[in-house]
C-alpha cells in the first residue's frame, strides 16, 4: 500500500475518536518510529510503498488507537527531556509537565556538580535519569515500590547510559533514610478518586492507577511521608520539590510550613495551573 493511500484511510478510521492535530502527531510518530520517514520526507514521498511487515504493524497500532491505548504505550517508547525512554503499562507516561519540574532543578543547580539526588516514585525513571544526564558526578537514588516499573527504569538507565541506585520500597513503610541529599524529588500519586471522572478515558483505562490515585480522604499522604524523611534527611541547603496537583497547591505549602520548610515557591506550569513546589530548610 503507497503511503498516501494508508495516510487516508488512517485518517478517516480516527476522525470520530480525535480531533484532526492529534490523527496527524500520530501518524507522524508512527512514520518515524516504524517507516524511519520525518515529517517532510512523509509529505515529498506520497508514493512510498509500505512492506506487508510495516502495514500490519501500523494496522495493529491503528486497532490499538481505536480502543484509546496511548500511542507511547503503542509504540514502546517516548521522548522525555531530550531523551528516549522505554514505557509500558507498568508505569505512567511521562508528561511535560514534568519535564518543567527536572528544568527548574538543572536551572537551580546547574553551577554545581557532586550532588547526592533523591527521586521518590521514579516510575519509568524519567526524572532521575535526565537529572543523571545532566549531572553526571552525582550520585542518584531512585525509588519505587514496583518490581515492574523498576524494570522499566533499570533498562531507560541503561538505555541512556547512566548509574541510578534503584530500591524497591514502599515510600509509606521507611522509617529512617540512612544519608543526607542535597535534593529530594517526587512526582507522587496526588489524583484524588473524586477527580477520575475529570480524566480522559485513555488515561484511566491503561496507565496504572497505583501511580495515579490517592484516597479522596488522605490525598497528601506521600508529601506528609516524604516531608518527613526530607525535614531530616536533606543537607543543610538542599531542596524538596514536588510535582502536585492542580487543586492542592495551598494544602501542600501549609503541610510543608507547618513541619519547618523555609521558602516555599509554588510554580505553575505551562498551562497555568498550580503543577510544582520547592522548599528549604533555610
């Protein structure tokens, strides 16, 4: 089949399901990821022939996009800071939104280098490991409480060639953290069950709920931990930051006032909303 004719009929599949942008970022993904064509060399080569083995992988992802499976879950892979990491179902998608919270660490610590960095519910390892890029004499410790989603991790390290120390441990049962880190980070679980219905299905159907959703009752129950190893466990001039949620920016700072934190900075994200916090003991 020529690439245009596929191009149409992918098109046509879709357009009750997506707005036109987003068939079109997909099938850009898809060109790239399994015809190795760019944008612009997609739309000067509308005669492309696509192999048999290339047209029923991109029938299968097309089948998958009708169900509403993420297409980063369907391609394997997505770009993070400038970096490619491997995802799956085990662990969540990382989100621009993110990619803001590890920019706003680089800029803060960019002048310095031999940093002892901790990463709470690393997940796919997204933001250990492009701290790691970019600091490479730290030491980094990531955190996570799934033996699945820490093989996730462990092969984006490899993938991106960097040490992480990765431990397998529910954030919720350490009582004591043996060394002090200039930086603690989280993006933890903080969508309260209530706010489910706000989602978008593609989300809530595939990505996994454990790294999604807290208890409607107990929503800061990972910053009150984390606070509380962070209040003992930091340097003298090290930092807590937090991704949060949108709705929780002022209950999060109070938390952190209330157990000691100094300057605490709540930063909006690219959609203007509440999304990240950083505080000092100083």
């Amino acid at each position: 089949m020529r690439l245009l004719q596929f191009k149409k009929y992918f098109f046509s599949e879709l357009s009750e399901l997506f707005p036109e942008t987003e068939i079109q970022s997909f099938f850009n993904l898809l060109s790239k990821f399994k015809l190795h064509l760019t944008r612009i060399e997609v739309a000067l080569q509308p005669e492309f022939i696509i192999n048999e083995v290339d047209l029923n992988y991109l029938q299968n992802a097309l089948s998958e996009l009708k169900k509403q499976v993420p297409i980063q879950y369907i391609i394997g892979e997505t770009e993070f800071y400038g970096l490619i990491f491997k995802v799956n179902n085990s662990v969540l998608i990382p989100r621009p939104e993110t990619e803001e919270l590890v920019n706003w660490i680089v800029n803060d610590y960019k002048n310095e280098s031999e940093l002892k960095i901790l990463d709470f519910g690393t997940g796919s390892g997204c933001i250990a490991i492009s701290l790691a890029k970019f600091f490479p004499k730290a030491q980094i410790y990531a955190v996570d409480v799934s033996t699945e989603a820490l093989k996730v991790a462990e092969t984006n390290a490899l993938k991106n060639n960097v040490n992480i120390n990765f431990v397998e441990a529910n954030i919720l049962d350490i009582e004591i953290l043996q060394e002090k880190y200039d930086i603690i980070v989280s993006n933890p679980p903080y969508i309260r069950e209530l706010e489910k219905e706000l989602m978008q299905k593609n989300v809530v159907d595939n990505e996994p709920h454990l790294a999604l959703f807290v208890k409607d009752n107990d929503p800061l129950i990972f910053y009150n931990k984390i606070a509380d190893l962070a209040i003992h466990n930091l340097t003298k001039n090290g930092s807590l930051y937090f991704e949060i949620n949108q709705y929780l920016g002022d209950e999060i700072t109070l938390l952190l006032e209330q157990k000691g934190f100094k300057n605490c900075i709540l930063k909006k994200d690219f959609y203007d909303v509440d999304r990240m916090i950083k505080a000092t003991l100083v």
